[in-house]
C-alpha cells in the first residue's frame, strides 16, 4: 500500500477506536478486528492506579499505547512537550502535571474523532497548559527548535514515512532536546505475511521498525546518544491474541513472531550545537 493509503486506513480506524470509547468500550490496538478489548498484550497495564486516578475515564480508554512513555522520559518543570499520535491525549495530559503551569503539552493527531475526544478531556481534567494540534507527524505545525521534548506512544510504527517523521521531531526539539518515545519494534525476521497484513499494520506490529532501523534512522537525521531499551517482549501467546482475526495461520506464524516484537523505550537526544 501507498504511503497515503497507509495513513487513510490508519486514520479511520483510530476514528473508529474513538467513537468506540463514547459507549463505555476500549478498543484493543493490537489484533485482527482490533475490537473491544480489556486484556491486549500490547496496550493493557501499562499506568499505574495513581497516574490514572487523576485522569477522565475516556482518556483511560483511549489508551492505545505499546508503553508510559511519561514514566520513563526525563520531563522538568518549565519544559514545552509535544506528544506525536496523541490519541486520546492520556500522556499529553500526565505530560501537563510534569511540566506545570509554567510548561507546556502539545497534542498532535490527525484523526478528528480522536482530537475532539482529547479536548474534551483536556475540558473534564481542568489543564489548561495543554494544546491539541491537527496534523500528521510527518509535517510537524510547529517551528524549528521550538519543543524541550518529544514523546509518542506506539505511533511512529503506524507512519508510511518513518524517516520523514524522526527527520520532523529532529527539526522542532531545541538544541539539546530529547526524543522519548515508546514503540513497537523487530528484533530478527518477521514473516512476509505479516509485514504485507494491513490488519497487522494499524495494529502496531507490521509497521514497526526493527532496532537497528530505528537506531539507523536517528542516527541518519542527526541525534546522539541513542538508546534503545525492551520494555516488553511479546512472547508466543501474546503473539497468538495479536494474529487472531487477521486470516494468517495463527499457531504456526505465533511461533516465528513469538520474542521477536517488542514494546521498546527509545531515547536520543539532538545535540546542544550543530555539527
């Protein structure tokens, strides 16, 4: 598929996820009919009852994340920070607490129904130092050198242009900023099939980078101190709950896949000057 077919697909279901929370539901990332879900391997417990308690409901349940990348990434008080794919907008709004009211938390998503549920949020929450933007994560709507921080849960895989998209979050970060993000990615092979199953796509798993093409890709667009680190390991009967309902052969191909998808902490920073 083209790269506009991919974000058109991924657009609509996202819109649909959103909708799906307005009747009480949460809607798994991961799988083949991506429908109501409450033990998906890839977005379930990953917030604490504490960090949740201070939040909407409906921006519980639009979680759609692989990680907590507001847990991991290093956020100080007075910090502007943008989330790329900000959904339902649960880690803009955490990102908000972190930064105080002398800070800043950008919302960007391209999906209508997702940003009108993360206003809303933003709107039952009482934050005021938080904006949600329109727009896709391969053209950032903000200048050069403008955001202390960038996070993202579980979205640059979903992107047709993935370079394109570090290449941005490189272009808005000030010199010295840090790229945070929690995703999916590949350690060894992955079966065709998978890669080629769009059901597979907007669930997080065909699309995601391996490790060395994510460190290949930072490091291409001018970060440093690049980490990578596995949060979770998608093992054989995870594998088997995301195949479910994509028309692969679950059992055999959750034995390639099994170990192989990970969710991951990816950290880099740009440098204080240029090179």
């Amino acid at each position: 598929m083209s790269t506009e077919d991919i974000t058109a697909t991924v657009r609509e279901h996202y819109g649909r996820a959103a909708l799906q929370v307005a009747t009480g539901a949460r809607s798994g990332c991961c799988g083949g009919s991506c429908g109501v879900s409450t033990d998906d391997p890839i977005t379930s417990n990953l917030y604490t009852e504490a960090e949740t308690a201070t939040l909407p409901a409906d921006a519980v349940l639009a979680s759609l994340g692989c990680g907590n990348p507001t847990a991991l990434a290093e956020l100080n008080e007075g910090e502007v920070v943008l989330d790329l794919g900000s959904g339902g907008g649960i880690d803009v709004l955490l990102s908000a607490q972190r930064v105080g009211p002398t800070g800043k938390a950008y919302g960007l998503d391209m999906t209508p129904e997702m940003l009108a549920l993360a206003r809303e949020n933003q709107q039952k929450a009482g934050v005021e130092n938080v904006e949600f933007l329109t727009g896709e994560i391969e053209a950032i709507p903000l200048p050069d050198n403008s955001v202390d921080v960038i996070i993202s849960n579980c979205v640059v895989n979903l992107s047709g242009d993935k370079r394109k998209v570090i290449g941005e979050a490189f272009r808005v970060l000030k010199p010295g900023g840090r790229f945070a993000v929690s995703d999916v990615v590949v350690r060894g092979e992955v079966p065709a099939q998978v890669r080629q199953n769009m059901e597979l796509w907007v669930g997080c798993v065909a699309g995601a980078l391996t490790e060395q093409e994510f460190h290949g890709h930072l490091r291409q667009a001018g970060f440093e101190q690049i980490g990578i680190e596995p949060t979770r390991i998608y093992e054989f009967q995870d594998a088997k709950a995301f195949l479910t309902g994509t028309g692969l052969d679950t059992e055999v191909l959750a034995h390639e896949v099994g170990g192989r998808v990970m969710g991951a902490f990816i950290r880099a920073r740009k440098p204080a000057r240029a090179a």
